[in-house]
C-alpha cells in the first residue's frame, strides 16, 4: 500500500503527542491491558474508568481473579452491562492459571482461545503488551478506515469486514505496532467520530480518500436498522418480616448468575395481576396476592426495550422453590448491596430500601 508509510508516521506522531492520559497507558502488564480491553467492549472510556480502578483495588493480580468467586466478580462488573464480559473474564483467567501457570500467553492466535476473547482483543492485548506486529478493527477503526479508503459498501457485510482486517494488516507496523493500534482507535474515538468528524484536526486528513470528496459524513455506509422489540414485564416484589425474596438466574443466557427479583414477560391478553400470579406459581411454586404498584420501570438493552412493573406481593400459599433459578434468598433491604443485581432492578432497589425502617 503506497500511502502505508505517511499514515503510520503521522499517525505515531500524533498518538504520542496528543493521547489520553489513561491508567492502563501507564502499564505494560498484560493483565492490565486485557482487563481494559474487555471493560472498554461496549463500554464509553470515561464509564470504564472507575470499573478499571476499582477491579483492580480488588483483583490486583490475574491470580487474584482467578481465585476471586463469580458473585464476586459479577458485584465488581454490577451496573456495566454485558454480563458475559465479566464471566468469560473470570473464566479465562482460570483457564489461563491451568494451561499457562498463570501468565497470558504472547501470541494473538492463543490469547483468541481464551473465552470472550475474540480477533480483535486478542489483536490488541499482543500488540500492546507484547508487541506482536497484529492488527485490530473495532468500530472506531473501521469508521476511520472506512473514510480513508472510501469504502462505500455496507459495513455490516462479512466482504467488507473482511477488506477491512486486510487494510489494518497491511498498516500495522513491524515496529511499535501497540502505539500504532491504540492511535487508530484513538483517532476514531476523538477525531474521526460518527458525526462531524473533526477533519481539521486529523494527523492523516490529506490520505483521506472520503475528505477528499467530500464524502467523510456519509462514510461507513450502513444497512437500516431493524426495530428494536418491546416486551412488558411483571416483578414481584415478594416481603416476609422485613425481607425480600430474590434468586440467582442461571449459568447461561442474558444476564446470567445475576440475583433479581421474581417475575416474567406478560403473555397475551393477560393483566399484570394474572401475569405476577403465574410468575409466582412456575417460578416458585407458590401463591401469591397482589398488592399495589411500587414503580413502572422503562430499561433499554442493545437488541431491547422492557418495561418493569413492579407490584408488592404476598404469599399466601406453598413453600418457595427454585424451578428457574439456581438459588432462592431471602435478605434485608441492608443486604442489597452485596448482591450483583440488573441495572433493571436497580432502579426501584431504593423505593425499596426504607421498609424495614417502617416494619412494612
């Protein structure tokens, strides 16, 4: 590629004069550098920030995560979102303690047999760690690819995705390939953006296929979003002398290992009243009267829009059981805390918190 030369030098220049001062930046550990790439999939830097710091106040080591419980990680990762990032986490730092006594390994094509780490993770945490010459397309390399190339085609395409890997092969560096990654995601993140790109700003504006025509805010080209689906939700907020009922939702799908309060999707035709009733019955094998609405509670995922609708409720008959969860708990308001709850709950966990001041 003609122009691969200009692009990693201005780009290298650029990156070390004008990167972000970022904790993870100032580190080589590997555990550190991979901890910060799966916090920062999905996630905005200055979200990631306090989770980074935090984990590591509590998890210094790779070992440490290793031997940290799940409940425990999860409680660290509570309120970030994608769940899975957390679990595989925590099971490749397991799986790295039995199959490389604890040390990740080098190479891009081993790190991507960890759990939850795929092409372009693996890509960073060789190249930023242990300078392995790999490449890495995220979204934020992409857009910038795709403007500096004019690449017109859709980006959600697997021929695209495809060209795409290709071009950050052929620009990644032999020498400091690391500094060469992070500065293409660096620039796409501040410079580069999805509207109004900053152009006058860009360390590589003059190889810029898509500015040269003008075509810089039309660039990456995407297929139409499908609509995001709606479903209703009942919660049970169930209270026996100053407690609330809770169970751990199991090892597998959405928000797995995740404790919350009982409850399911409205079926068709049903009332809220009918719906918490049946909840009750299939999820723990009790009856149940229901009292009045706590909260309505609107919560949006990437592929899901839900609304909660929080009622008290009371048992008045059978024994509580765990049909679909893995554990049942019953805990004070003053317990809530310790326990990893979805963001969901979250949001009426504090209308919640004064009932056992009033014995209700």
């Amino acid at each position: 590629m003609q122009q691969a030369p200009t692009i990693r030098k201005s780009l290298l220049r650029w990156f070390r004069e004008e990167a972000r001062d970022l904790p993870w930046r100032k580190s080589c550990d590997p555990y550190h550098v991979w901890l910060s790439e799966i916090l920062l999939q999905q996630t905005r830097v200055d979200q990631g920030l306090p989770y980074y710091e935090r984990f590591l106040v509590a998890l210094p080591t790779l070992p440490d995560l290793a031997a940290a419980s799940e409940d425990d990680v999860l409680k660290l990762w509570e309120g970030l979102g994608y769940y899975t990032r957390a679990r595989n986490l925590h099971r490749a730092a397991r799986q790295v303690m039995d199959q490389y006594d604890g040390r990740l390994p080098e190479k891009a094509e081993l790190l991507q047999m960890l759990p939850g780490v795929g092409r372009y993770t693996a890509g960073a945490i060789a190249s930023i760690a242990f300078g392995e010459r790999a490449p890495v397309v995220d979204g934020n390399v992409k857009r910038v690819l795709t403007r500096l190339f004019n690449i017109a085609q859709p980006i959600e395409d697997t021929a695209t995705d495809k060209k795409l890997w290709a071009i950050a092969d052929s620009l990644v560096p032999a020498s400091d390939p690391g500094d060469f990654n992070q500065g293409m995601m660096e620039l796409g993140a501040r410079i580069c953006t999805p509207k109004k790109p900053d152009c006058g700003s860009c360390p590589i504006v003059g190889d810029c296929a898509s500015h040269k025509r003008n075509l810089q805010e039309k660039r990456p080209v995407r297929k139409p979003r499908k609509a995001v689906p709606h479903r209703e939700i009942v919660v049970a907020v169930i209270a026996r002398d100053g407690e609330y009922l809770i169970g751990k939702r199991g090892p597998d799908g959405m928000l797995a290992g995740l404790w919350e309060f009982p409850g399911g999707k409205l079926e068709s035709g049903e009332t809220h009243q009918e719906a918490l009733v049946r909840e009750c019955a299939e999820e723990l094998s009790i009856t149940v009267k229901v009292g009045g609405m706590i909260s309505t509670v609107k919560h949006a995922y990437t592929h899901l829009k839900v609304t909660l609708n929080v009622y008290r409720c009371t048992i008045i008959s059978g024994k509580e059981r765990p049909n679909v969860h893995t554990e049942l708990k019953w805990i004070k308001p003053t317990e809530f805390d310790d326990y990893a709850f979805p963001k969901g709950n979250h949001k009426f966990l504090d209308l919640l918190r004064p009932d056992l001041e009033f014995g209700l």
